[in-house]
C-alpha cells in the first residue's frame, strides 16, 4: 500500500528486508508501469513504480522552493540518470 511504501526506510533495510519489501511491492502493482502522486504538508511526491520482473521506484520529489530530488528505490540519482531509466518504461 501507499503507507507502506512511504514508511519503508531504504537506508536502515538490509538487502533481504529490502527484497521483501520489492516483492509486497510487485503484488501490490502488477502493471509495467504505475504512476501515484502524493501531496504530503512539506513534499509532493511523484513515483514511478515500475514492474519488469524486477521492481524499481523512481520518485521526483518536490520540496519547498524549486528543490528537487531524484530518487531511485531510496538512493539519490543524479538527474540524468533518473531521466534515463523513467524513459526506458514511459517514454513521453
């Protein structure tokens, strides 16, 4: 579920929890590709879930002012990259 998703902590996981979670994840979109938006008081989140056999979260955060981060199943991305990856699955 969403709450689940925005609770996980990528950083404190282990590599099995982390699977786990990808795996709760693929059960909950099994579409190639799931776009979610989510306005929060400090953030708005726009995520990319993709599912090629293999999940993958892209999220696009937006925060105060014109701050932007790129994040990839919990990890920064430089923006380049992000942009790379999302257009393998949404080409638009």
């Amino acid at each position: 579920s969403l709450s689940m998703a925005l609770s996980f902590d990528w950083q404190k996981a282990n590599a099995a929890e982390k699977s786990v979670f990808l795996n709760q994840l693929g059960k909950l979109y099994p579409d190639k590709l799931t776009i979610e938006w989510v306005t929060m008081p400090q953030m708005t989140l726009e995520r990319y879930i993709i599912n090629d056999g293999s999940m993958t979260i892209l999220e696009k955060q937006y925060r105060g002012h014109c701050i932007i981060f790129y994040i990839k199943n919990g990890i920064p991305e430089p923006e380049m990259r992000f942009y790379r990856l999302l257009t393998k699955y949404y080409p638009e």
